[in-house]
C-alpha cells in the first residue's frame, strides 16, 4: 500500500510519516527530505533547489519530478508521499510514473489545520539534521534542550521556518496545493482528517490507522 499525506506546510505530515514508518513499516519520500540532502552535499542539483527552497519558493516541477522519478525507480511500494504532489501537474506525473511501474496511490491522507495553528507549529519547530525527527519547543520538547532524543545531534531551525518565509511558503500552499484536496477528494481513498488546537499527534495517529 502506498499512501499520501496532504496538508499545508506544520500540518503535522513528517510526524505522521515518522510513526507510520516506525509501527507500520513503510518508507517516507519527502522531497524536501531529498532535496536538503542535495543542498547539503552541494551538488548541482542541490544547488538549484535552494535558490527556492530558501525563499520560501517551490522547485520547479521538472527537477522536483527529476528526483521523484530517480527515487521511484529504486522503492514504488509501502510508500509515504510527503510534500509531494504540491501541484496538479505534479500530481497527474506522479501517476503516470506509478503507473508504468505498476504502482498507485491506494490513499490520500489531508489533515486539515487551521492557520494559526501552522503558524504557531512553524515558530516552534526545530529538527535533527540527522535523523530529520521534528521537535516543538512547547509541545514536543526533546528530553534535553537544544539535543535530538535519538542521536544526541544538536537540533536546527530550518532556514525557511523564518516567518517571512513561512509566508510565502503558505501562500504557495494556498494557490498551487490546495487545489489538490478538490482533485483527490472525490477519488476512492481519500481521508479528511480535521485537526483543531486540541488534537494531539498520537490521536490523528489514531485516526489514520482506523482509516488504513
Ligand atoms: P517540506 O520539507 O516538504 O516542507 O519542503 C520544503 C521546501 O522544499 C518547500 O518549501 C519547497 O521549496 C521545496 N519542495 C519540497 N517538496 C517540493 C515539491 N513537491 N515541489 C516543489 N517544491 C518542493
């Protein structure tokens, strides 16, 4: 089964992702993941990525799809789609990609969060470089402060979690993500998942397995 998760930028995809992959053995593909791994190893294809990614801005659908291709040659089953499609083009590739590989999407998971809540997760959030866990600062500290429960690596603020940045980052959501809810919820395997201030990790955890 390969699964999607939808959702704006804080909605809580990678933490989903994380216990999906721990409990239930699937794989995560997150552009962003790969991509930050480019930029790191500064290679050209890196290179190209941020000049977006530091803006706030989304990478162009020829090397974002670039990528997913190479990675899907490799791994096209227990798949999590996170961060990938953000546009319809991408969307309609990534099923033709699936498609020749004799894979599809079995479901679409959106959680669905109300803004101020994305801008308060955002403000908060800190990673591991290593091993990509996210942390919050009020709501999911690390046992001690500043240091990754798993691998002792010193926890990072991502550079496009700068509010000027989240901005632009949410206002690309707005206009070329959203309009994915629309394309997939009428489609067999679609999952709303509404996730207000008071829902926790461990409940919309919850939900979805109810829904696999
Ligand atoms: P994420 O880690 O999913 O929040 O993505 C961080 C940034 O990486 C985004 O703001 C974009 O600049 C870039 N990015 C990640 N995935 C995609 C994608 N599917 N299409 C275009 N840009 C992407």
């Amino acid at each position: 089964m390969n699964i999607m998760l939808l959702g704006a930028p804080g909605s809580g995809k990678g933490t989903l992702a994380e216990k999906l992959i721990k409990n239930q053995g699937f794989k995560q593909m997150s552009t962003g993941d790969l991509m930050r791994k480019e930029i790191k190893e500064e290679t050209p294809l890196g290179i190209e990525c941020a000049r977006y990614m530091n803006e706030g801005k989304l990478v162009p659908d020829e090397v974002t799809m670039g990528i997913v291709k190479n990675f899907l040659q490799e791994n096209h089953n227990q798949l999590i789609f996170d961060g990938i499609p953000r546009t319809l083009n991408q969307a309609k590739i990534l099923e033709e990609n699936l498609v020749e590989l004799n894979a599809k999407i079995d479901k679409v998971i959106y959680i669905d969060v109300p803004t101020q809540i994305l801008l308060d997760r955002i403000s908060g959030r800190l990673i591991c470089p290593k091993c990509k866990v996210s942390y919050h600062i009020i709501s999911r500290k690390p046992k001690a402060e500043g240091i990754c429960d798993n691998d002792g690596s010193e926890l990072v603020r991502r550079p496009d979690d700068a509010p000027e940045k989240v901005k632009v980052r949410l206002e690309a959501y707005a206009s070329e993500t959203a309009p994915l809810v629309d394309y997939y919820k009428n489609k067999p395997g679609f999952v709303h998942i509404v996730d207000n201030a008071n829902t926790t990790a461990e409940e919309v955890y919850a939900e979805v397995l109810g829904a696999l």
